[in-house]
C-alpha cells in the first residue's frame, strides 16, 4: 500500500513534492521566530521577512500538490452491491499489523488533543504580548473550536466519500502545513492560521474511531477503542502539559505551535501502517489491496446478520442523546479545562507550575481509562457511558464547592485530575460508542456530527468570553451539571448495547 494514498500510482511524486515544499515552507519561517527569541520571545508588530512569504506560497502549493497525490482519482462506491460485510471473526487475534495501527492511532488522537488542550497554555502571553483584553483573547479559541467543529463535519463527510485512510492523510497534511501559526506576528494572522489549524485536527477523532470499528476484531473492538482514544486523549494533554512546561518559560508561547510540525510528520511517514477499510476497497475494485488487507487483518467477507434491534442505530432519538451529551461535555472541557491554566495564572501560579498542576492532574487520569476500557468491553457499552458522565458531575460539584476551591496546589490537583477523569472517560467512551451505533454507508459522517457536537458548546463558552464573561473554576463549574445530568439520563433511556455485537449486525 502506497504511503500517499491508496490507487495512487505515479501520482505518489506529487503527494511527496507536496509534502517537500511544506517542510520547506515551514523551515522558512523559522527565521522568524529566531528573530522573536532574540527579542524576549515577542514577534508583535514585526513585519513579515520575504523568506516567510515565500515560505507561505510554498506550504499553500505544496497543500495543494500532496492532496491531489493523496485523493482518488474518483468518488468510491460505498459498499459493494452484493451486500456482504467485510469483518474479522471474533477468533481473529490481534497480529503485529494490527498493533501497529493501533500505536499509529494513538499518534493521531494524541495530534488532534494536542491542538484544543495548547490553547489554554497559550493564552496568558498571546494576551501579555499584545496587550490585549480577556474578552479579544478569547477570539483566538472562539476561532479554533469553530475550525475543529467544521474540520470535524468535512473529514467525516470525506471520509464517507473517498475513504477513510485518505481523510486521515489530508487532515495531517493540513495540519503539518498551519504549524507555522506561532510564526504570525499580527494577532489578525494567528486567527486566521488557527482556525485552519482546527479544520486539519477537528476530522482526525471521528475518523480514527470510524476505521478502528471496521479493522478490528468484535470481540476485541470495544477495549482496543475506548483504550486508544483515551491514551491519545491523555497523552494530547500530557504532551500539550509537557511542551508548555518545557518550552514555554524559555521560549515564549509561539512555539508550542510547532509541535505540530515533528508529530504531523511523524504520523505521515508512519502511513503505511494505516490501512483503508476494507468496504472501500471492495467498492473501489482494488483486489489486490483488498487481498493484502485480509491477510494482515484476518478479515473474512461474511452476509448481513439480522439485528434483534433493527430501528435503533439510526433512531433520532439515540443520536439526540449522542448529541446533547457531546454538547454537555464540551462546556465542561472547552469551557472550564480550556481557561484552566489562564485562571491559574490569575490565582497568582507561574506559567511551570501552572503546567506542573495540569500535567499531574492528566497522570492522576490515565489510570482511568483502563478501567473505562475494561467496564466498557466486558460489563455494559452504553452504561460505561452514563458512569463517565457521572464521575464528571462529581468533579464539577466539588469544582462548584466554594470551600473546596482555595489556592492550595493540592486540592487543585484533586478536583482537576476528577475533572479530567470524568471528562477524559466521557469522551473516550462517547466517539467509539457512536461509530459502532451507525452503519457503514453514514458511520464517518455520523461520528463527525458528533465529534463537532463535541466542540460546540466550547464555541458557545467562548463567545461569552468575547463579551468579557471567562469562566473560572469555581464560578462557572455549577453551569454545566443539569446539562450533564440530562445527558446521561438521554443514554439511559435511548441508548442501546453495543457491547460484544458484530460489525455484521451494527450494519443492519
């Protein structure tokens, strides 16, 4: 398989020109930011260097360049006419190949976390070196969650359209390609570059969720996705936490932007690893892919099986509860989390130690996700769900505590890292239990409406912050509990039990 995209053939010389002249692109804005550290890590006001012009039409034609090397030649057929499903038995056990993909997987949620979870680090000096207000400084995540919640609908619609793997590869092109964000030196810029840094990393949730339910064994398919999207989860926040307290204190928060740039490269190079589904190959013709993908993966081309529940995966109903919960929680993550560290700078913490509290905090969550990950394979799918939300609320009821919100660096850890259970849970549960509730022909577009549900309310947060309303831990911690309580009460009642079903009957 081809690293520039399946049925590419000589096409894969414009794809890898492409990504040269991106890389290129990006090394001349480097110059840039040399300039800035060399003045106290500040760029304001500084017009912008011919090498960084030329580095911007070289990164805008390599973009162009790699996705025609990455796109198909034409729309594939979505399924093949004669009705089979393509899956591996429950037999099938998990082969190099498939651990491969699954550490590339991790890779790219840690990428598309990285993105939301640096905004909250970046705030305090963007508003610091521009002397701007609360209120304009929320424009800069206002801007990027509206990116991730288009990103999230296009790739998903994308990978419905032309396949899953190829949606993958164009979100990471495009995201290796707006790491030159903290480059800009007008505010103006770093709207602009952010919000098409949120299009690239908003699709790569629903469609990591998407291909992993169509590779991986059933029996083995519920632990594999909620343990994958919660360590790329954490990790997102740990490698966000980490960069910051590294980097930032001696570099400024311009360059917490190029992480972009090693991890969107190190997730193309590891391309070949991530397979297309093996529907799209079946549709498109390409046998001999097809055949590769069988032997590696174990799958096996089975009929239809009947559903014992055939109107609910796609009961209106069911996606309302998917909906509202993916809402509920982004209030809690892009509204409280988001603002977290610029509240703890308010509280009078350092930028280090700022990050030290978060970064503890997201080490304290990742045992958690086992858990989520063993509960949601072997005890219930859809009440795994109503428990994450559940440890949520308790983390926003001792959040909303006034006695329980003092300076204390240690009772801050505790409720952040509840907090970051709950939420870090929730989510990972949430984005695999929807792409195993939606056939084939929608499960890519479904996820992505979900997924942009899930950046939605985080939209809504900031636009209170335009107004000059930021939340704060303890102000704004009681707002989100009915929504939450609500959610979880909607899984209950509309929910249905995907746990230990076959692709086969998620089909139906």
């Amino acid at each position: 398989m081809s690293p520039a995209g399946p049925g590419i053939g000589a096409r894969g010389a414009w794809f890898w020109g492409g990504c040269g002249a991106i890389v290129l692109g990006v090394g001349l804005h480097l110059p840039m930011l040399a300039a800035a550290h060399a003045m106290g890590n500040r760029a304001a006001g500084m017009p912008m260097a011919d090498t960084m012009l030329w580095g911007m039409a070289l990164i805008a034609a390599g973009v162009l360049a790699a996705f025609y090397g990455v796109l198909p030649p034409h729309t594939l057929r979505m399924a093949p006419q004669d009705g089979r499903v393509w899956e591996a038995p429950d037999e099938t056990p998990l082969g190099r190949w498939h651990w491969a993909l699954l550490g590339v997987m991790v890779l790219g949620l840690i990428i598309d976390t990285m993105k939301p979870a640096t905004l909250g680090f970046v705030l305090p000096g963007l508003r610091a070196e521009y002397g701007i207000s609360k209120s304009a400084a929320a424009l800069l995540p206002f801007a990027a969650l509206t990116g991730t919640a288009l990103g999230s609908l296009v790739w998903g619609w994308l990978a419905d359209i032309h396949g899953r793997r190829v949606s993958i590869m164009l979100s990471t092109i495009l995201f290796v390609a707006t790491s030159i964000c903290g480059a800009m030196p007008s505010f103006g810029w770093n709207l602009a570059m952010c919000f098409l840094m949120g299009c690239s990393a908003g699709g790569m949730l629903p469609v990591v969720y998407t291909l992993l339910t169509e590779i991986m064994p059933s029996r083995h398919r519920s632990w594999v996705l909620v343990l994958v999207g919660g360590l790329g989860l954490v990790g997102g926040y740990l490698a966000a936490g980490a960069t910051a307290y590294l980097f930032e204190p001696g570099y400024g928060w311009r360059s917490l932007w190029l992480q972009g740039f090693p991890t969107g490269i190190a997730l193309l190079v590891l391309a070949r690893f991530i397979p297309e589904s093996p529907q799209f190959l079946r549709g498109a013709g390409r046998e001999r892919e097809l055949a590769m993908l069988t032997h590696r993966y174990g799958i096996v081309a089975r009929a239809p099986e009947p559903s014992r529940e055939p109107a609910a995966a796609t009961s209106p109903r069911l996606t309302g509860a998917l909906v509202v919960t993916a809402l509920a929680w982004s209030f809690v993550n892009f509204g409280l989390l988001l603002w977290l560290p610029f509240d703890l700078r308010e509280r009078g913490f350092s930028a280090g130690l700022a990050s030290g509290i978060l970064t503890q905090s997201a080490l304290l969550a990742l045992p958690t996700i086992v858990l989520a990950a063993i509960a949601y394979s072997r005890w219930s799918s859809k009440w795994t769900l109503v428990a994450a939300i559940g440890l949520t609320l308790a983390g926003l009821v001792g959040a909303a505590l006034p006695a329980v919100v003092p300076a204390s660096s240690t009772v801050l850890v505790g409720i952040i890292a509840l907090l970051l259970i709950g939420t870090n849970a929730t989510i990972a549960v949430l984005l695999p239990y929807a792409a195993e509730n939606y056939p084939l022909r929608v499960r890519g577009r479904a996820t992505g409406t979900i997924a942009a549900s899930s950046k939605l309310g985080g939209i809504a947060v900031q636009g209170l912050a335009l107004m000059g309303i930021v939340p704060t831990l303890g102000a704004a911690a009681g707002a989100p509990i009915l929504p939450l309580v609500g959610a979880a009460l909607l899984v209950a009642a509309a929910g249905r039990e995907t746990r230990g079903v076959s692709l086969r009957r998620l089909e139906t």
